[in-house]
C-alpha cells in the first residue's frame, strides 16, 4: 500500500491547522496518510495523550511512521524545527519529498529546503491557498511516488 507522511507545524504554530486537514484530505487520494493528527488537534491530543505525552515516544512514534512511508509531504510555510528534521531525516532515509509552501511578502522560505529542490527525489514547489489535485498528480507522477519505496542504504 502507497503511504505518505505529512508534516506541517505543530509546537512551531497551529495557525495552518484547517489548511493542513484539507492537504491531507487530497493526500488521501493517492493512498493512506499514516499522520493524519497533523491536521486535527482532536487527534493529535488523543496521539498525545496514548504516548502520554513522552517526548521520546512522540519522536520513536514519528520517526517508525517515516521510516515505513512511501513519500513525505511536507507544508513548509510556518517554520517549523520538527518539520525541518523529519526533511533531513527523509532525505536521509532516500524518501521522496514534496514541500509546499505558500509565498508571502515577508517570509521567505529556507535556503536550506529551497535549495534541496533537484526536481527528481525532492521538489518544492510554491502554491496559493489550496494546492489542487492537479499539482499533487503532477508531482506524483514527476516523483513517481508509485513505485516501490527504496530500501535504507546501510
């Protein structure tokens, strides 16, 4: 089964919440999306609440969800040092990556994301409010996220 891993800002600001439950909506599409608390803090309080609040099986929980996923999506427009790490650990793991992020006047995002782009295993790709399914079709294809999901190198 294709799955995918959905990223977006939790501690670092909830204020893209709605918008991140609507990303996920679409994701569903193309497979199961293993992070769907991301999105509501309905689910992410009762996550929170069955690994009791551990940061350590909150950071084990995630990183077992990376390393099973197929791909990685990642809304990148509210900074976010979780989001950041789970990237660097996806481009570890060899996953294909999608960020999203949605240009503002007074924000600019990472030289360090932005310039990962290599337009094969890692896109970024600027979108307005709500990304279309057309752009996640695109991308999918251009990332051929239906293949089968390298193995870890050693």
């Amino acid at each position: 089964m294709f799955t995918i891993y959905f990223c977006g800002s939790i501690r670092g600001g909830r204020q893209d919440a709605d918008l991140y439950q609507r990303i996920i909506k679409k994701l569903k599409k193309y497979g199961k999306v293993l992070t769907e608390f991301v999105g509501s803090d309905e689910l992410m309080g009762e996550l929170d609440a069955t690994l009791d609040n551990d940061e350590v099986k909150i950071h084990n929980n995630d990183i077992g969800w990376l390393s099973t996923s197929s791909a990685v999506v990642a809304e990148v427009t509210q900074p976010s040092l979780g989001v950041g790490y789970e990237l660097g650990r996806a481009v570890a793991m060899d996953k294909k990556v999608l960020c999203l992020y949605r240009p503002q006047p007074d924000k600019l995002l990472s030289a360090m994301i932005r310039g990962a782009n290599n337009d094969k295993n890692f896109l970024c790709r600027d979108y307005e409010e709500n990304p279309s399914l057309i752009l996640f079709s695109r991308t999918f294809s251009k990332l051929s996220l239906e293949s089968t999901p390298k193995p870890l190198r050693k």
